[in-house]
C-alpha cells in the first residue's frame, strides 16, 4: 500500500513542468475528508508550496460533509484568513476540483476548463485542436473561446432546447472546436476520445486531461492550472478574470412520469418567447434528469434577475 501511494505522488508530479517550483505559493488544500487526505499534502510539499490542510481527518462519516469541491464556503474563509494565494478543494473520491483565488472567490470546473485550454492553445498543444465541455458549459466559457478562434458543435445536433448563440455562426469559419457534450462525465471523455482530443471538463469540477492521465483526477487538473500561473506570472484571479461568467439560474421540476418534451405546446410558447427576450447574450437549456423523476430547467444570461423570471416562465409552462 505504502508503494503504491509512492508510485501515484511521483505519477502526479511527473504531469508538471519539473523546472518549476512551486516555493512562492501558499496553498490552503481541502480533501473533503476523502480520498486525498493523506496523499494532497505530501505531494504538493514536495513541490514546494506552503500548505495548509483543511478537512483531511476521515471518521468514515464526515467525507464531502460541508466541504471539499461540493461546498467550498470553508476553504474561502480560510483563503482568506490565512492570507493565501489560494485553495484547491477535491471531492471525496478524488476525481473533481473546485478552487479559490486569493480574493476567496470560487474558480468552478469551467474556469479551470478555460484557463487551461487557453494557455495549452497557445503553446499548440491542443492535439486535434479540440475542447470538450457539456450543455451546462457556461456561456462565458463559449464566448471567451470564441476570441481564441474555438469553434462551436453541438455533439446532440437534435437537441431543440439548447439555443443557438449568435456567436456559434462565428465559431463555424473557424478551424478549432468546442464539442458540447451531454452532461457526465462519460460523455465528455467519449467525445475526447471520438474526436481525438485530450481536454474535455464540466463545471462540476470534473476536468479530464488525456495527456496526463486515462481519467478525471483532481490532483493532477490542479497542478495543470498551477503550472499556468507560474509559467504566466499571473494570480488564480487574474487567469480567470480573462473570460466573464455568467449568471445561471438552473431549477429542478419533479415528475409524475416522463414528460413528452418534444410536444408540449405551451412550454413551446414560453421557450419561443424566453429565446426573444434573453437575445443573443443568453441561452435556454431544459432536460429531463437521467438519474431522478426530474426536468431541469436552465436559463443563462448577463442578467441574473432575467435569468431568474425567465426561468420561473419556463417552470410555470412545464407544469401546466
């Protein structure tokens, strides 16, 4: 077991750039009471950095407890109060990554997702010029890789409730791709592998970097944005400020049964008439949950209390 755990640390640390130390950082590091709680630390001291360790104290009962990648309000306040350059919160199994900046704002997935393919693009190494992100990808992340000359395709070209962004137009006289994927992780990775990528992710957290390892894993995402900041000269919160988020306001309908989506006329009306409000600077998503009697119901946009009324809209014709 020891060797094991010796052979995983040195596998990690071999994906970063060995030149680079990481001695100028302060890191506050959340394990979620999980799987990294005795592997994070040795790792990323033996890189350098200044740890603080949060949340790495298992009893079998506490693992993602008000913590670690799902619940990052802990690791803010300690960001914070222990002056940090940032926190890198995992989630009990290991394999998702939310940060902090230095500001004790959270870097979700598809910042990370961003800020990564930003810097692999312009180093060309980008193999087959390909990112792969999912329906929630936040709409920030698509315009953002629009300036970087990313083109848009939709991996489910008969999704009708995904709506067709102005900027998608552009996106296709382009020569590099977004690939929307469904939403999981095993989609994501069956686009990458498909299209020959090496970079897919979702917001949750859950980055895949094929280059570096067969599977999603926390660790391993984290040290690819720390070796951009280091190789950048830039904070967590300058690198993610390089593209804008936007507001997402996602809301949950329960179902008796499974809902006809492609004929119900009123939701029909009411998505027709969100799509003419929210304009070329949001989108509509609405799908049936995979693995509960759910639809979900998302609207994104520049405008949070739009988003906010315009779904209720969408809520109010799904029910009826």
């Amino acid at each position: 077991m020891i060797e094991a755990l010796g052979r995983y640390i040195e596998f990690c640390k071999s994906t970063f750039d060995r030149t680079i130390s990481l001695s100028s950082l302060k890191i506050v590091i959340d394990c979620a009471n999980g799987a990294t709680y005795h592997i994070a630390q040795n790792i990323f001291t033996e890189m350098g950095a200044q740890i603080v360790m949060i949340n790495n104290q298992p009893d079998g009962y506490n693992i993602n407890l008000n913590c670690g990648a799902t619940d990052t309000k802990h690791l803010q306040r300690e960001v914070l109060k222990c002056g940090a350059d940032l926190g890198l919160a995992f989630d009990g199994d290991g394999d998702r990554l939310t940060m902090v900046d230095h500001c004790g704002e959270e870097v979700d997935g598809d910042e990370a997702l961003f800020i990564i393919a930003k810097a692999w693009h312009a180093k060309r190494k980008l193999k087959s010029k390909t990112v792969v992100g999912t329906k929630m990808t936040n709409l920030g992340v698509r315009q953002a890789f629009a300036k970087l000359n990313i083109k848009f395709i939709e991996a489910d070209v008969g999704d009708r409730y995904v709506m067709n962004l102005g900027a998608r137009q552009a996106f296709a006289k382009l020569n590099i791709k977004f690939i929307e994927a469904d939403v999981g992780d095993r989609y994501v990775m069956e686009e990458i592998k498909s299209n020959k990528a090496i970079l897919g992710g979702e917001g949750s957290g859950h980055i895949i970097c094929l280059n570096k390892s067969t599977a999603g894993d926390g660790i391993i995402s984290a040290l690819q944005v720390l070796e951009v900041m280091c190789k950048s000269d830039k904070t967590l919160h300058e690198l993610k400020s390089e593209m804008k988020k936007y507001p997402q306001t996602l809301i949950n309908v329960k179902t008796n049964g499974k809902l006809d989506l492609e004929n119900h006329s009123d939701l029909d009306k009411a998505i027709k008439a969100v799509n003419s409000g929210l304009g070329k600077n949001g989108r509509v998503l609405i799908r049936p949950s995979g693995t509960e009697p759910l639809v979900r119901v998302m609207v994104e946009c520049d405008d949070v209390e739009l988003a906010n009324k315009s779904a209720k809209q969408l809520v109010k014709a799904l029910k009826s």
